[in-house]
C-alpha cells in the first residue's frame, strides 16, 4: 500500500509540474494566469517548509522513542554481578523504523534474542510510547513470567508500575506466575514477595479467575488474594 502511494504521489507530482510549465507559458498572455502563478510559488514555499518541520518532528520523536525504550529495557534486564560488561551495548531505531540491538560484540543481535529479552524490548517500546506521545491504552500481557528468571521478575514489577502509572494493565498468568516468591539470584538486598506481592504494593490490583468447564467454554469470576493464594471470591 505504501509502495502505491508513493508511485500515485511521483505521478501527481510530474502532473504538477507539467501544469506548472504550461500554467509558465500563460503568464505572459494573461494577467490572471500570472496572479495564480504567484499564489502557487507561495504555496510551494509554504508546503516546502512544513514537510521540513514534519521531518524534523518524526525525527525527535524516533530519537525520543528509541532513548526512552534503552532506558527502560536497560532498567528491567538484570545483570549478572560477575559480569563487567552489559549484555548490549546500545539500541537504534533506524529512519526506516526498522531497529538495531547491538551486542557488546557489535553484532546486531535483534533476531536472535531470547524470549524473556523479546518480552522485555517489546514492553519496553510500548511504554515509551505512551509516555513520549501521551497515548493512553490498556495492556494487555499474557503469561509472561514463564520466560523470565527470577530477578527480571522482580526488575519488571518494580519498572512497570514506575513508567505505566495510571494506564489499566491486564496478566493473563497461572497462580504460581503470580504468586509464588521470586527467588533472589541477584544476591542484592530487596523487598521480598511474590510478583503479585510486589505489583500490589505499588498499584491496586483486582484478581479474577479464569476457569474452563468441562464444555470446553471457559468463565471469569472475581476473585481474591490472600496470604499468598488467590481464591474464589
């Protein structure tokens, strides 16, 4: 669709130009044809610097967007206490939006991140892109805690609450997602508690559980947590 439009716009445009030559040509005949054609010149100008200033903007906002998305990628990733180097060393959104995640190698390593880091980078974006636009959107986020270790865990209960403040967030995850402890393999003092635990202490939270029949059709009811269990409610 993109690549058609761009063809209609290059016809428009030699269509353009070719009324221009002829619109040239009258000027010397008719007077009103010369007024016209100065009106035009005027307006060329004019779309001339707005498709600059749109240029520029996009161009902020790709810098803003990728800033922001390292930033909180960075903030959720956990590292290793033996390691002296970050994993990746830095992240670009390209002009043509397509994105590059370099390894401390220098090696893009976007294709071949793992599942925990693809879930991390893709919340990352998502929540850069409300706060850098203003967006307001649900999320919705589905199992996600069997793909991360247990101090990702505790990096993205502490980071999404931070950066997704007031936005309405939705966890499709099993009881043990939520509610088992996340164990400390970082070795640094910090709160202790399930995922859930730490969620709750930072934004109200309302559980419901999700129940299939023996028809194959499936239920959602309240529900509560209590003393590290989720019951009916």
């Amino acid at each position: 669709k993109i690549n058609d439009i761009k063809i209609q716009l290059t016809k428009n445009t030699d269509a353009t130009d070719a009324a221009k030559q002829k619109l040239i040509r009258l000027v010397a005949k008719n007077v009103k044809a010369a007024k016209q054609n100065h009106e035009m010149l005027i307006w060329d100008k004019a779309r001339a610097q707005l498709t600059k200033t749109y240029d520029v903007l996009k161009k902020d906002i790709r810098i803003d967007m990728q800033n922001k998305t390292w930033e909180i990628f960075t903030k959720i990733l956990y590292k290793p206490e033996d390691e002296k180097e970050d994993i990746f060393k830095s992240f670009t959104i390209k002009p043509d939006y397509s994105v590059v995640l370099l390894n401390k190698q220098n090696q893009n390593h976007i294709v071949d991140i793992s599942a925990g880091q693809s879930l991390f980078l893709a919340l990352a974006f998502v929540t850069a892109l409300r706060e850098i636009t203003g967006y307001k959107f649900p999320l919705v986020i589905d199992t996600p805690m069997g793909k991360i270790s247990g101090s990702n865990k505790y990096n993205l209960a502490q980071v999404l609450p931070t950066y997704l403040k007031d936005e309405q967030l939705t966890f499709l995850a099993t009881d043990t997602e939520w509610v088992a402890d996340i164990p400390n393999i970082s070795g640094k003092k910090r709160e202790k508690g399930s995922f859930g635990e730490l969620v709750i202490k930072k934004i109200p939270v309302k559980h419901y559980r999700i129940k299939k029949d023996r028809d194959g059709c499936s239920s959602i009811n309240p529900a509560e947590y209590k003393n590290g269990e989720i019951k009916d409610g």
